[in-house]
C-alpha cells in the first residue's frame, strides 16, 4: 500500500476513535477541567506549546513536509507526546518521533528522533481576564535517536515562558471579539555543545578522511496561536444556532518562528504560517493545519500537520490526576489559589 493510501485510511481510523470516544459528541467540556481560565477553554494546539499543564496524550501527531535542500526531501514524521501531572501546577511530559526521509534521489530512510523531556509549571491563573502563565523546560536529549533520522549527538535545553490569553474581556462594544485567545510560547534552545563533527570518506588521493564541521547556534523560538473560538461564540456570546459538528470548531492560525542567534548563523530565521481549524469534544480533539513555510530557508513546499489528542484526566479522571495535591484543577475551578489575579 503506498503510503499516501496509508496515510488517508489512518486519518479514517483516528477521526472514528476521536468520535467513539467522544461518546457523547455534544458534552461540552466542564470549567473544572484542564486548559480553563475562567470561561475560558483553551485547546492543545498543535505547533504552539500549551500554556497550561495537564495529564494529556497526542497519539499521533502526523506531519509531512519537504525540506529546503535541493529538490527537497520529503518528510513524514510520526509523533507521540504525553504529558502528566505531578501536583495540580507541575507537570511531566516526554514525547518521540518517528522520522522517514523520502529523499529526491537516493535511499529512503527511517528513524526515531532523540528522546524529548520536559517539564512546566504553571504559577498564574487570572480566571476574570482569562490569563494563565505557566514556566517550563525541555531537553532534546543528544544521541538518544537514530543516525538514520539526524539525530544530534548532543542534548539541547529549552526554558521558556508560556502563555494564555483570552479576550473574554473585552466591551460590550465588540463582543463579536470576545472568542478570540491568543496562545504562545518564547524559548531559548541551548545547544550542550558549540560544534558536532561528522567523518566522511577517506581521500584517494591524500589518504586522509574528510571532517566536517557544523556549528550548532543558540536559538530564539517564538511560537504564537491565534485562536478564534465557536464555543466561546455559542456559550459566552451570543447562541448563533450552529449545530454539530460546527459547534465545537476552533478556527486558528499558529506562527512558528526560529532565529539562530551566534556562530555564524545569527538572524538566519526559518518559519511557518499555519492555518487550521480544532475540533474539541469532551474527552478529546481533532485538529488539521497546513503548514506554509515563509521563506526558501523554512522548506520548498506547504505541508500537512494532523493530530488526535485525547484529554486524559477528562476520559479517565480516576486515573489521571496530579500524583501530589487532589484533582487537577484549573481556571474557575481555581479561584481560591492564592496566586490568582483578581
């Protein structure tokens, strides 16, 4: 079967379990679950990190793109990340790819990318204006994939402040506003290592063997969701009268932002622009973007990214709950923290 025939029968199997799940496809979700700030229900999107922790699974995460090298590869990665819970402010998270290469000439490859880990706490809920911050950190832990994917031999770390905002806020004089959120996250990726050097063949003519040398750059990630909610819309606004399933759509648009910042490469920014749309149900979403990169530098052509998220303290919450500190609990659920913005 090829793997565009592949790809379409896995994207049936998943939109059926999203909906067997789901059960009852109409539940809304409830305040006191995660991802909430007041009315506010905030989406796992999909390029942009949440702002919020959670016991939360993607499984999977499908993308496919092609690089900018020659003609281009084309890439179709395969992700599963799953986030949980320590105490009601403190999570764990740990997720891998699948990577498969489909060069322009040459040899297919496939590999598993490095392990990825990390860890947020969210110190800030602001349930009346719809605000939550959290700080975290990941690790892209060197070596631990495969030569074959492009794995790096070394771990980069990644602090960052994340972010949610919803306009809830706003006057009576442009309620048709008050759906909109913005999501993002600012990042430092630190390389544990200044240069990686590869050995290539050995020279006929000289008898010794090539090294290069690739100088690995700090960089700036800003990532930012624009987010316009139809449930915030029917729930909080005004009840327009749609119906399943365009009650429960999230229209957004994500940036994806990389800047190097030394060894020669500083300024030297990758992106994307990616449109989509959520759709949010009780226990999980669906969620599809195309993925347009913005310049010759950030890919050749627009891609496709998919994902099924399951909310897992929402489908099973005997289960998945913070290991420390009672059930998990967010927005206004959470008023009485002390932490919380008036």
């Amino acid at each position: 079967m090829h793997s565009s025939h592949r790809f379409l029968s896995f994207l049936a199997a998943v939109g059926a379990l999203c909906a067997l799940l789901a059960g009852g496809i109409l539940a809304p979700r409830t305040a006191t679950a995660h991802g909430f700030a007041g009315a506010r229900f905030f989406p796992a999107t999909l390029t942009t990190d949440d702002p919020f922790v959670a016991d939360e699974l993607s499984l999977p995460t499908l993308q496919t793109f092609h690089t900018p090298d020659g003609h281009g590869t084309r890439e179709f990665d395969v992700s599963i990340d799953l986030a949980k819970t320590i105490t009601p402010y403190l999570d764990f998270e740990i997720g891998q790819d699948e990577v498969n290469l489909f060069p322009h000439a040459g040899h297919n490859k496939t590999g598993l990318s490095n392990l990825e880990l990390g860890s947020k706490f969210q110190f800030y809920v602001n349930a009346p204006h719809e605000t939550i911050l959290s700080l975290g950190i990941d690790a892209d832990v060197g070596g631990t994939g495969s030569r074959q994917a492009g794995r790096d031999p070394f771990t980069t770390f990644s602090p960052g402040l994340f972010f949610g905002k919803g306009f809830g806020d706003l006057p009576d004089s442009v309620a048709f506003l008050r759906p909109l959120a913005l999501t993002g996250n600012i990042s430092v990726d630190i390389p544990t290592s200044a240069k990686t050097r590869s050995f290539g063949d050995v020279d006929p003519t000289t008898g010794i063997r090539d090294v290069d040398v690739d100088r690995n750059a700090a960089a700036l990630e800003t990532n930012f969701a624009l987010e316009y909610s139809l449930i915030y819309l029917q729930d909080n606004v005004k009840n327009i009268g749609l119906r399943a399933p365009f009650n429960r759509l999230i229209p957004l648009v994500e940036a994806v932002v990389t800047t190097p910042l030394d060894r020669g490469q500083g300024g030297l920014t990758t992106a994307s622009i990616n449109p989509g749309v959520i759709w949010s149900g009780s226990v999980c979403q669906f969620g599809v973007e195309a993925l347009i990169p913005v310049n010759a530098r950030s890919g050749s052509r627009v891609g496709v990214l998919v994902q099924f998220h399951i909310y897992l303290d929402d489908l099973l919450p005997g289960i998945f709950h913070p290991i420390f500190g009672g059930p998990s609990h967010n927005g206004a659920a959470d008023n009485n923290a002390g932490n919380n913005g008036k």
